[in-house]
C-alpha cells in the first residue's frame, strides 16, 4: 500500500492485469516519458543548430569534362553550376557529441537557353549516403559536403 502512493499512476497497478502484465504497462509508460524527453531535447538542439548554418558546401561534378567543383551555396538563394540552378533551402549538422551527419534541403532546376525549366530533384541530401537521395542527371552529379556559418569567398562556385 505504501509503494502505491509514491509511485506516479501510470505505475501503479490496474486492476483485472496480472502481476507480469502491470510490469510490462510500467515499463512500457516509463520508456515513452524517456524517449519523449529524448525527442524535445533532440528538436530544441536541432532548432539551435538551424539557425546557425548559413551556408550550403556542395561538390558538383562534370561527367563531360571530369571536373570537380565546391560549390557554396547560400540558404534561400540560387547558386548556378553549368545549366543547373541550385536552391539550398536548409542545412543541418548533427552536434559534435553525436555521429556526423549533414543534411541539406535542395531544389535543382535544370535551365536550358531556348526550353522552360525542368525541375530535377527537391528533396534531402545526406552527406553520409550520397547514393540514398542522389540527383540523376545525365552530365551532373551534385553531393552535400558540409554546412557552413561565415559568408563565402564569391558567392556561388568556387574552381
């Protein structure tokens, strides 16, 4: 009877559950409260982190010519790479205490002189798996580096 009243009501007992069943209800409660926390705390440092980035580190390459350029992209303005114009909307990186992982938001258009615009991918990009959300284009391939804070050199493409 004791115990009953220092425990929270979602671990005190139900009544018409067995003894392994009440247990399991516990448990169960105790680890939804756990990862809840864990969830807000993940969303407030993501929020922070957010804010920082201001720029988007991008690998651009020309299956034409072979030639690999860094491309910064600006949050919020387009950046031109050959016929393809890039749009980085967000960029996030995990914190230093957790496993690297960068993230971008990226509309890619593809601008031809004489045709109307093809839009070719909108969507995220992970620097970890390139290949999980890739842009296919038949004489560009696009990658997410890294995420920057200071304002770039020239902004656009640096070769």
């Amino acid at each position: 009877m004791v115990g009953r009243l220092y425990a929270p009501a979602f671990l005190r007992p139900a009544y018409g559950m067995t003894k392994s069943g009440r247990r399991l209800a516990g448990a169960a409660a105790l680890m939804g409260a756990l990862f809840a926390t864990d969830a807000r705390f993940a969303t407030e440092a993501l929020g922070q982190d957010r804010g920082r980035n201001t720029i988007a580190v991008l690998r651009g390459l020309d299956k034409v010519t072979a030639r690999v350029s860094t491309i910064e992209a600006p949050i919020g303005e387009t950046v031109r790479f050959g016929t393809l114009r890039i749009l980085a909307q967000t960029c996030r990186t995990r914190p230093p205490e957790e496993p690297p992982e960068t993230t971008v938001f990226l509309e890619i258009t593809d601008i031809k002189p004489g045709q109307t615009p093809v839009r070719l991918f909108t969507g995220w990009m992970f620097a970890s798996s390139p290949a999980l959300s890739a842009l296919e284009h038949p004489v560009y391939d696009v990658w997410v580096i890294d995420c920057k804070t200071s304002a770039p050199l020239n902004s656009g493409l640096n070769e």
